[in-house]
C-alpha cells in the first residue's frame, strides 16, 4: 500500500509504503472556519513534494500550525525519518 508522509529531513510530502518506519498524529484541526489550513490537493501536491516546501524558515513555503511543526521536531529526535 502506498502512503504519503511529511519527509522530516527533507521537509516535504513524500511517497512511502507502511513496511517504512514513520510515526503517525492523530490530531484535529480546530473548527471549521476557525483558521486556515494547508490541505494537500492535486493542484499543490507537486509543489509539496518539493524539498523544503514545508520548511517554515524558508520563504514561499507552506504554512503549518504548530501541532504538526511539534510533531515534525518529535519524528526528528526519534530518528524516524517519516510522520
């Protein structure tokens, strides 16, 4: 089966398999209308399987709230490439 994961090193979307090691979040968004949120569409996706297209210090990257930039950091220290 195929699945798509943050890459944590590379900071961006990326294809991997469940035989991969990854972490996973169960998080909920907040209300609807609340706050804008980045959702991964056919339009973007190229975009987000960009190198650094999540990087939050780089300029033009995509916006992600706290939670997941907590949980990128996390994945990192764990040594597990894929959240």
């Amino acid at each position: 089966m195929t699945l798509i994961f943050i890459d944590v090193e590379n900071l961006c979307l990326a294809y991997g398999t469940s035989d991969d090691r990854y972490t996973a979040l169960s998080y909920v968004w907040g209300r609807p209308g609340e706050v804008a949120t980045l959702k991964t569409k056919r339009h973007n996706f190229p975009l987000l399987r960009r190198s650094g297209s999540l990087d939050p210090h780089r300029p033009g990257s995509f916006p992600l709230p706290r939670t997941i930039r907590d949980a990128i950091a996390v994945t990192k220290e764990l040594c597990i490439r894929y959240l």
